[in-house]
C-alpha cells in the first residue's frame, strides 16, 4: 500500500497545486471518518475549520483539538487519524519538497508534529 495520502486516502486528499518545490493538498472529512497510515513530508498546515482529531502512530495516540484559520509547522511524519468531533475537518496541506529540515529548534511549538512528541501529551 502506498504511503503517499492522495493514493491511499483518495477520498479525503486532494491535490489542488504542485510544481518541482512544493506540493500543496486539501484534506477534507467528516466526523467519524478516519484515514489509512500515510506519510507527510515536512509541512505547513493552514487549518479552514476546527477539529478535533485522534493521530496515530504504531502503539501512540494523541487526541488534538485546531481552531479554525491556525497555522502550524508540521515536521515529516507517518501518522493515520480520525475525526473524534462533531465537525468536519478542512485543511490545506503544503507539503516541501526536499530533504527534511530536521527536528524543530529548541522551544518551537509543535502542536501536531509526531504522535508523542506533543507539549502535554
């Protein structure tokens, strides 16, 4: 099974852009539904709802909550999710292209970096 989003989440990834730097998607669900394991490049995620979200990876689990029109830094990661609210969630993903920048910087919030590696979780 493919690791890229859009091939093995066809029904909630979309790409809406993409030219040699960057790739940019639109993800889309409903509450309850969930996505299979995928993997995400290092990101930026532009959050047009607010949703809460169960990620997963391997035996972790963390439960977030995203207001509507935040912005995050997301490190790469292999995660699947489900949507535990009563909302739809609707992100605009901007996916790098390249090599991974690394970890974040000492004391750079990573609100929705990997699963277990969350302030408070």
């Amino acid at each position: 099974m493919s690791s890229d989003p859009v091939i093995s989440n066809p029904s909630l990834y979309r790409v809406i852009m993409e030219n040699e730097r960057v790739r940019v998607l639109e993800y889309r669900d409903q509450p309850g539904d969930k996505s299979t394991p995928h993997h995400h490049p290092d990101s930026v995620m532009v959050s047009l709802s607010s949703f809460r979200r169960r990620l997963s990876t391997g035996e972790h689990q963390v439960d977030v909550e995203v207001p509507a029109g935040g912005v995050r830094w997301l490190p790469t990661q292999d995660h699947s999710g489900e949507n535990i609210g009563d909302t739809e969630t609707h992100t605009i993903f901007v996916e790098l292209k390249g090599p991974s920048a690394g970890p974040p910087a000492p004391g750079a919030a990573v609100p929705l970096g990997p699963v277990g590696d969350h302030p408070g979780s």
